[in-house]
C-alpha cells in the first residue's frame, strides 16, 4: 500500500515541487487548500485529492478522513514587512492553522508532521530572535506545535529553510532579478551587497523534506527535531558577479544604489553539520542552475 | 501631572486589583475591555475609562488617543485543558490580542510594557516545555512581542506567575477549595497531594506590576527582561493540613481520592533570585491569609 501524504501550501512554490515528487515516489498526495486557490493550472492538479477549508476551520474531519502516514506543513503567509492590518493574517495563517493542524493530528492518531520554519527566526545569530514579525509568527508556531508533540506524542520535526530557488520560481527572488538584469542589460539599483545569503536549489529542499519523511518513518520512538537546509553561502556582491561571469555579460549593478532594508540580515546563522537533517547535502549548484537557464 | 496606565483583563481577579491601587496611587487608569463585559459592579468603574473593543480589532486609535505612560497586560484567556473548538479563542485572546496590542504602541510612540506570562511554560524545570495549550499560546505572545521589543524598541518586561489567592478571588482556586471544605465539613477528594504548588498573596503580585513600572521609568535605556513572581512553597498535603490546623479543625481530604490531572506539575520552575522581580518580596502569608478569612 502507498503512503499517504497531506501537504499544505501546495499553491506555493516548494510545496508544489514537493508534491510532484511524492507523487513521483509512489505516495497518494491529499492538499488543504484555501476554498480561493486556482488549482486547474497545477501539473498534478488530476492526481492529488484537494480539500478546501476555510480560515479557522477545524482540520479534524479532513485529517481523521485522510489518516495521513505523514503531513507536510509547508503553508504559510510571507510578509517580509507587515502592515498594521496584516498582523491577524500572520497570526491567522502561521500560527492558528499549524495549532488547528496538529490538534487534528492529535484527535485522528496521525502522528507525523514535518513543519517549516525560517533561518530568520535567528537574527545576528540569537538562538531567538526574528527579523520581521513573519519570523516571529515561525517561532510562535514551533512553541505551540511542541504542546503538541510532548503531550499528544506527534512526531515532529521543524526544517529552517534559507533562501530558495529554482526552475519555474514565480516569486521574485534575488537569483531571478540578477538574471533577469544581466538579459535585459537593464541597470539594478542593488544595496552595498555586503549581506550574506544562503541559498538551496528547490531539489535539494524537496530531497530534505523526503528525507525527513523516511527518518520519521524509521524512528521506532519519537522524534522531536529542529533541522537546517543550509545550502550556498555567498555575499550577495560575489553571487551577482558569479551570475553576469556565467551568463558572459557584466551584470549592470549598482552596489549601493539603494540602502540596506531595515533589519538586513548581514550573516544569516550558520548551523553545525549536525543541526543539518542528516544523511542531507546539497546536490545542485547555483552555477549549473545559471548555466541550464542560460541554455 | 499624573501618570496613565492602560490596563488590559481589568475584570479579571488580578487586574481587578491592580487598577484599584494604580487609582489609589493616583494614577489616571484606561482599560480595554470586550464589549460583552459587566462593569457595573466594579469599585472602580467611576474612575477608569473603559474602551470597548472586539475580537482583532485594530487598537492604534484608541491606544494612541491613550497614549498610556505604561500598558499593563493582564488580558488572558485561561483553561487548563482546552477543548478542539477553544484553540481559535486560546491563540485569539492570548497570541492575536497582545500582538494587536503592541503593533498600536509601536505605531503610537507607546513604549512601556509589562506582559503576563506563567510559570507553567516551563514544565518539569525544562527552558521551554508548555504544561498546556494555554502556557504555549503564552510563550507565543513573548516570542511575538521580543520582535516588537527589538524591532520597535519597546521596553517589556514579562512577569510569569505561578498561582495566586486573596481576598474576594472568585475562580475555584486550590486555598478557596480547602477553606471551604474546612468550614463545610465535607470531605474532600484530592490527588495524592506530593505536588509543590507555588502561591502568592494578590496584593504581592499587583506590588510585583507597580514595581516592574517603576522601573520601567528609572530606566533610561531599554528593558527587555523576563521576570518571575514566586512566592510561598509548598506541597498541597502540607498545604492543606495547615488551612486545617489554622483555621482550628481537621481538614477532611481523601488524598488520593482522585488521580493527579494529566500532565500534572510536581514541581514549579524555581527561579534564582536573580530571576525575580528586583527588590521585590512578598509582604503577605497564607497563614495570616486564612487568620483573615477565619475571622
């Protein structure tokens, strides 16, 4: 029998490559989704049962139907900066859906649940300490979630993710607006670049959740894990020379047209090989993502 | 030109006390309050100006129209076991509302904030292990407000409490329990009674939230602290023979007459006194407590 695998967040880049892969791997794919997503242009949109919920809803009757082996709780609501009107929607969709999640778990006798949260709750390297109120809702989930794990016995693991990227990325993240500058030669008001960022080709993210997935399937006993996807480390000056150096073109940036955001991370946490989801490493490179797209 | 407070969960036992002596020490005293509270029996309802709001309600006009010296928060939403259809109202009342709070006194020039945690986040002496759904939707609201903290440069000072008692305490809290079984006659099923609870007089703690706005203005800089308000030790068994010794008669308890709760607290967390309240120390003795109510 396959196993079964409920994914939130499946409209969302990762969570959309990490259910073409369980598919691929033989797992049945069930999705919460919000009753407003446009699921028709999704490639798998045949092959995964979606259930609409609402906000607030209670996930009980969904999660104790479906019985996952394991749930994949990729969804969030990402606000770099928050207005004042988006604090109950940080709250709503980062911490009140994850508790709703795992209560549902709880009640059903599912077990297993991979949860992701951000490097950011890491500010200058704190154990604690969030760079923008999205990070702080991150944290305020993994609190709630480990009520849960302690006293209903879930399994859980929480993955930090860094930056991301990939084919097929329709947010616009910094890899995309530097190759799009080199192409275009359109000039690219850039911050001094001293910052650091971490990077992870999407694969090699989806590959970290898949092996988390078999570590929570190996564990005869509880697991009860915060785990890192650290990939490339490059300031950002470096990585927007590497890309016009293997595009051949001198990428039209201006360093230090634009000042740092408020709260730039400078050096993001840099976590040991054994805070790592282990038996995990990266195996594609920014290069060889630059050299595909170029093609 | 007197000080402002604005005091949330004033219809609580707590807050109810504080606002009393915040008047009498001649502090100008507002309070947010749902709409559906009774205030009419309130001492103080002539001299606190109440300010009505609704669930996720946006507090910037009514805490910038206060614009408050100090914001006392004491609002919380109390169970000790939840039911699935209280988790929306847990992390509504306990992590929504003070993020809403904050959020307006970061966009008011409000800077000062004493939050009102539990000593129950830190089950079996662990840095961060909630005992309930209640105790980890209050380490939530710290983990949410340190971003204000640091990001708008609040000062906050968090008080965790531990249990308390008084005068006039209308939950069913362990003290009022034995008094009443005392004077009744009727026997009491108890747990085996070997947990330590840890109890302070109201008045103590109310002393513990005058302190901690003292300092707050003493201090030029920023306060970001955790404090805790522990006060008189003791296991329930003792506990309750002395309830029955001081008020002169056999206290008639079954211990063991019911099992201890789920996730029952053995031991409080024991801060150092370098963890407590500075300069604080509890005036008020359980047994001079009960030589009150006896009387």
């Amino acid at each position: 029998m396959s196993r079964r695998a409920l994914v939130t967040g499946i409209t969302g880049f990762i969570g959309g490559k990490l259910a073409e892969r369980l598919i691929a791997d033989g797992w049945s794919v069930d999705a919460l989704v919000r009753p407003n997503s446009d699921l028709s242009t999704l490639p798998y949109a045949d092959t995964v049962t979606f259930h609409q919920i609402s906000d607030g809803q209670d996930l009980t009757p969904v999660v104790g139907q479906v019985k996952p082996d394991v749930v994949f709780h990729l969804a969030s609501l990402y606000l770099a900066e928050h207005r004042p009107d988006q604090v109950g929607a940080l709250v709503g969709s980062n911490i009140l859906f994850p508790t709703l999640l795992a209560e549902a778990m709880a009640a059903s006798g599912v077990t297993r649940l991979i949860n992701t949260g951000t490097a950011w709750q890491q500010f200058n390297g704190a154990d604690y300490l969030p760079v923008n109120l999205y990070a702080a809702t991150k944290q305020a989930a993994e609190d709630l979630l480990l009520y849960y794990a302690d006293a209903k016995s879930l399994s859980l693991v929480t993955l930090r993710l860094f930056d991301t990227y990939g084919e097929g990325d329709k947010r616009r993240k910094l890899i995309q607006i530097l190759v799009d500058a080199v192409r275009n030669r359109e000039p690219l008001a850039m911050s001094p670049g001293e910052q650091i960022v971490d990077l992870t080709h999407v694969d090699d993210v989806v590959n970290a959740f898949i092996l988390t997935a078999e570590r929570l399937f190996a564990e005869s006993g509880q697991l009860r894990e915060v785990r890192y996807v650290s990939g490339e480390r490059q300031r950002v000056r470096d990585l927007a020379e590497m890309v016009g150096r293997t595009l051949g073109q001198k990428i039209p940036a201006d360093f230090g047209g634009r000042p740092y955001r408020a709260r730039e991370v400078m050096v993001p946490p840099a976590p040991g090989e054994d805070e790592m989801v282990p038996g995990w490493s990266p195996i594609h490179t920014i290069k060889s993502y630059l050299l595909g797209t170029s093609a």
